[in-house]
C-alpha cells in the first residue's frame, strides 16, 4: 500500500500542476515571510483588496491594524517586494506559494490546514513576494510601488 501512495500522490499532483497550466520545470515563487490568523467580524473581510494585492506601505499598515490590531505593523520593503492577500470564510488559510505560467505570470497555491474547524468570521493569509519574479498575478499586474 504505501509503495502505491509513494508513486500516486506526485503523479496526482502532476496531473493537477499540467491541467492548471502551469509552466513545466519552474520553480515555485516561495514567499520571503508570511502570517496567517482567523478574524472573529466578518465585516472586515471587506478591507481585503479587490485584486488581493498590496503595494504600498500605508495599505499595508491598513489592512494590518484591521486585522492584527494588538500587533506592531510588520516592516515591508515595498520597493521590492509586494504582498498577497487570501481568505476564506468560516476558516483558516495561508499562501502556499505562486506557480510560474509563464511571462512573469503566476497562479496563486493556498491551502487550508487539514482537519481545520469551522470558526466564525473568516481566516486570512498574508504573503510577501519579491517584485523581480512576478510580473502578473492571474493576468493582473502587480501594484505600483
């Protein structure tokens, strides 16, 4: 039995990675820091971007106190780096990391913790990414500095 696991999980995986059509051989874009946590007050999921995607230190520091208001505002060099927001209602999630497709573009790969418990409110994700190795996100650009 654990022979067929061994050799069908890569090749279940495999599978998934080609049908997405993501890039063969590249790398995964890891993230250089990432947080996740779950917000009681499902009202504040409305502060997430629209496209999911911070480029600025005040959005940043916005998003941040709404979410972690008992924690310091992390420091982001937005010169170089961008962050990605994800969530999920009624549950935990964190950004795994980005799938090259090709042209600097990338798909997202989150995930949620197996066996996780239904929570009130929403579970988020918050990634830092550098700008030299994404261009687009799903097509859409990353924000300006």
């Amino acid at each position: 039995m654990r022979q067929v696991i061994g050799w069908t999980v890569p090749l279940i995986a495999g599978v998934i990675l080609a049908a997405s059509g993501v890039a063969a051989g590249a790398d995964p874009v890891k993230a250089a820091v990432g947080w996740s946590g779950a917000v009681a007050d499902p009202a504040l999921e409305a502060k997430k971007p629209a496209d999911g995607l911070v480029g600025n230190g005040k959005d940043f520091a916005a998003l941040w106190k709404a979410w972690r208001p008992n924690e310091e505002v992390p420091d982001v060099d937005f010169g170089s780096y961008f962050v990605l927001v994800v969530t999920r209602p009624k549950g935990h999630t964190f950004v795994i990391h980005l799938l090259p497709v090709g042209g600097g573009d990338v798909k997202v790969l989150s995930g949620t913790p197996v066996g996780g418990k239904e929570l009130p409110g929403f579970g988020y994700g918050l990634a830092v990414f550098p700008r030299d190795k994404v261009k687009s996100i799903g097509g859409k650009e990353i924000p300006a500095k």
